[in-house]
C-alpha cells in the first residue's frame, strides 16, 4: 500500500528544475532567439542594400550607354511618387534620385526576403549552384511582378528612360546582388549553416552526449538527426 508520505510527493519526472533554473532556461532561449532574428534581419538588410547598389549602378551604366544622364534612370524610379515628369529629370536632386534610390532600396529589400524565405523553405543548405539558380528566379519573378502584375504607376520606371534592351542586365544585376553575399559566406572556412544545417544538428549531439543519464537520449529524440538521401 501507498504510504501517505509518498502520496504528498507527487508523481516523478524525468526532469526536475527549481522554479529559478527554469525562469534561466527561459532567458537563455529567449536570448537565443533574439539573436537569432538580429542575424537574421542583418542579412536581409544586407542582401537588400547591395542588391539595391548593384541595380542602381546597372542603371546609371545603362543610361549612360544609351547617351543619357546617369541620374536620369534612378530618377524615373520616383515616378510612383512624382508621376510622369520624374522622366524629364536629368541631374542629382534630392527629391528625384533621393526618391528613386530609397524606392529601389525598400523594392531590393522586399526581393531579398522572398529569396531568403525560399531558402528557409529548403530541408537543406542550398549549393551555389542552387542558390545561383534561386537568385535568378527570383529576379524574373521580380521582372514579371514588375511589368506584367502591378498598375502602371507602381512599375520601376525604366521604361520610361532606358530601352527594353537593357532589362535584361539590370534584372541579372538583381540576381548577382542576391546571390553575392551567400556566395561570399560560402567561401568563408567553417560556413555556420543557418538555414536547417547540418553544423546546428552536430552542436545539439555534443550537447546531448555531455547531458547525464537519459537526459542526452531524450534531447536527442526530440531533435533526431535528418537522413541524407
């Protein structure tokens, strides 16, 4: 028979924490995440402004190869906020460049976050033959956003100032700025993998492995290793 002693026990746990260790426990992840979505946003915002570098200088080159100013196809970018007339500006202003800079900046930005969303998606790090083959979608997606989706208004503008002609290499400047940066990690030694790597997975094994009992067995349950194909 069950003494009384044992009844004010309660039932066992494999885990036992004190109230103060789980609320360190807490911090400790919470810290973790917050890290983690600083990275995170630091990379999107990275991506972002040198792809929205790379565009605007592929503009610039493009304008002046067809005789132009090399303001004049950053400024028609302003033309969603100005209208038609930003077309007619050919010199350095803060209001038409200033304007059309942070338009391609916030439109880079947004192109930046669908291109790191897709890589998130993927059940493991990408190749840079991969991520070069992304990187290009993504840039024609952005094309067909851009010319075949949205209203007139909200188009970036080079039409209005560049031929045809030069889509092309101003949206493969896209692509390059998307791919850059992830191409520059890779060739870093000892590349963290932050999208569903396999280096996050080694890390929680050492972990498990220094854990007494059956601690380390059940950390290593709740986060199994993924079988490569």
């Amino acid at each position: 028979m069950t003494g009384v002693g044992s009844l004010e026990q309660g039932p066992r746990f494999p885990f036992q924490y004190s109230s103060r260790s789980v609320y360190e426990m807490y911090e400790r992840s919470l810290g973790v995440c917050r890290q983690q979505m600083n990275s995170e946003l630091k990379k999107l915002f990275l991506t972002g402004a040198i792809s929205s570098l790379a565009v605007a200088a592929a503009a610039a080159a493009c304008g002046k190869a067809d005789g132009q100013s090399v303001w004049k196809p950053i400024n028609t970018i302003s033309h969603i906020l100005w209208g038609r007339r930003s077309a007619g500006q050919s010199q350095l202003s803060f209001k038409y460049t200033g304007a059309g800079l942070l338009l391609n900046g916030v439109a880079c930005v947004f192109w930046a976050w669908v291109y790191r969303e897709w890589q998130r998606s993927l059940d493991k790090p990408p190749s840079i033959s991969a991520l070069s083959q992304g990187g290009f979608a993504v840039a024609a997606l952005a094309y067909l956003t851009d010319y075949h989706l949205v209203p007139t208004r909200f188009t970036p503008g080079f039409e209005l100032s560049l031929s045809r002609r030069n889509f092309p290499w101003l949206y493969a400047t896209l692509a390059a700025g998307l791919i850059l940066p992830e191409w520059i990690v890779s060739k870093q030694p000892g590349r963290p993998s932050d999208i569903a790597g396999e280096s996050g997975i080694e890390e929680m094994e050492v972990k498990a492995q220094s854990l007494p009992g059956r601690k380390g067995e059940q950390l290593l349950k709740r986060y199994p290793k993924p079988h490569k194909p």
